[in-house]
C-alpha cells in the first residue's frame, strides 16, 4: 500500500495541530504558550511492523495528555510517509 508523503515540516505541523485540539478540548485552552503540551519533532525510521516509517520525538508538558497523543499521533503514522530523511534527533 502506498502512502501518500509528506514533509518532515507538513507532519510537524499535523502533529501540532492534533496536539493543540486535545488541549481545547480538554481544558479549554489555555493562553500560555509556555504551558502547551508539545511534541518534538518527527524523525525517520526503518519501516515497522506496522509499515510507518516516522515517529515523533518525546514532548513536554504532556501530563494527562500523553495517551491522547498517541491516539491522534498513530493514526497519522498510519496515512502518511515521511518523504525527507531526517537524522534521529540526539535528545530522544
């Protein structure tokens, strides 16, 4: 099955996006973008068992929203490609 690709940039952003509905919905938002939850960037991988080839880095202030994350996050794994390699970031 091919996938359709994206850019390291594009998911990034997809990433985000998912991420910040999780927090409207939660809590209603809060206007702190210090106090976000954030995922680091995504990063390119031998294809798994699953056939994704990218994953994000670890986030931080994900709290209560971690396994929310991951719910929002595979299913983006699982629809799109990274197109750009990218080198696994050191700080993972």
């Amino acid at each position: 099955m091919t996938k359709p690709l994206k850019t390291s940039q594009e998911l990034n952003l997809l990433v985000a996006d998912a991420v910040r509905q999780i927090e409207l919905v939660a809590e209603g938002g809060s206007s702190d973008p210090a106090s976000h939850a954030h995922v680091g960037p995504v990063y390119q991988h031998p294809r798994d068992d699953q056939g994704r080839n990218w994953d994000v880095s670890a986030g931080r202030n994900l709290g209560p929203f971690s396994g929310a994350v991951t719910k929002v996050v595979d299913p983006l794994r699982d629809r799109y490609d990274l197109a750009d390699a990218k080198a696994l970031p050191e700080d993972r």
